[in-house]
C-alpha cells in the first residue's frame, strides 16, 4: 500500500521540466548555429575590407627616381568605387575608408590604406529570444607593393 502511495505522487513529476529542457537544447542549438554564421560573416567581412584596401592602394604612381609611391588623395575615391560595388550586397552595411597609417619599420612604403566593413546577418534560432540580427566587422590594410616595373615611364 506505500509503494503504491509514493508511485501515485511522483507521477507526472517530469512533465514540467520538458519544455525546459526542450527550450535549452534549441538556445543551445541556436547560439551555436547563429554564432557559426556571425564567424563565416565576420571572415566575409574582413575578405571585403582587404580587398576596399587593395582598390585603394592601386593609388601609386612612378616618381623621376623609378620608384612606386602612393597618391593619398586618390585613395578615398578608389575605395569608395569598390565600396559602392560591394554595398549592393544585401548583408554588407557598411563599406568605407579608414584612415592612411603609417607603415611599420623597415618597410619603403610610407603608408598604407585602411578600410573598414560591416555586414548584417539576420539570426535564425536566436529569433526566439528577440535576437532578430548579428552584426560582424572586419579591417583590412594593404600598402602599394613593387614588382616588376621595368618599361614603366615615370609620371610627371
């Protein structure tokens, strides 16, 4: 008669605790795949911002001496061209020029171009939480190599 009146009371006592169980495995779910996606968008976005910094040091010219050096005032615009190619993208939220930084020590280009991208990813699980959008960042840098420029002319 006892076992009986303790299997009686505990019946239905797990039945609580599934849809909490339930609602942590898909948070859980959602904060890993949501997080996969905000990762590939942040390497998406420094692949954009590397590559505005590369349209920007495209910038050079040959001085009297034959050596390759930067046209700051170019810069900007040759960004801002790849920039408005890129903000077609529906994801890309942001595309622009940084700044001109000094290059490090020991190199024999003055500066090098700095740009900046931000792109939105809508969330997919984390929607269940009011997270409706992640945002991921990216900087890219890039300075004028030299290679071969024989037959070059310099300009004036």
């Amino acid at each position: 008669m006892l076992t009986r009146f303790l299997h009686d009371r505990d019946r239905g006592s797990i039945a609580p605790a599934i849809p909490v169980l339930a609602m942590a495995l898909l948070l859980l779910g959602g904060l890993v795949i949501d997080a996969s996606r905000q990762l590939n968008a942040r390497g998406e976005a420094v692949a954009f911002a590397e590559e505005a910094a590369r349209a920007g040091v495209q910038a050079i010219r040959v001085n009297e001496f034959g050596e390759i050096e930067l046209v700051p005032q170019e810069v900007p615009g040759l960004v801002a061209d790849y920039c408005s190619r890129v903000m077609a993208r529906a994801a890309v939220q942001r595309c622009e020029f940084v700044r001109l930084e000094p290059a490090p020590e020991g190199t024999r280009r003055p500066f090098r171009v700095v740009a900046e991208v931000e792109l939105g990813v809508p969330a997919s699980l984390l929607g269940m939480v009011g997270v409706r959008q992640l945002t991921a960042s990216g900087s890219g840098r890039a300075e004028p190599v030299e290679g071969d420029i024989d037959g070059i002319e310099p300009t004036p």
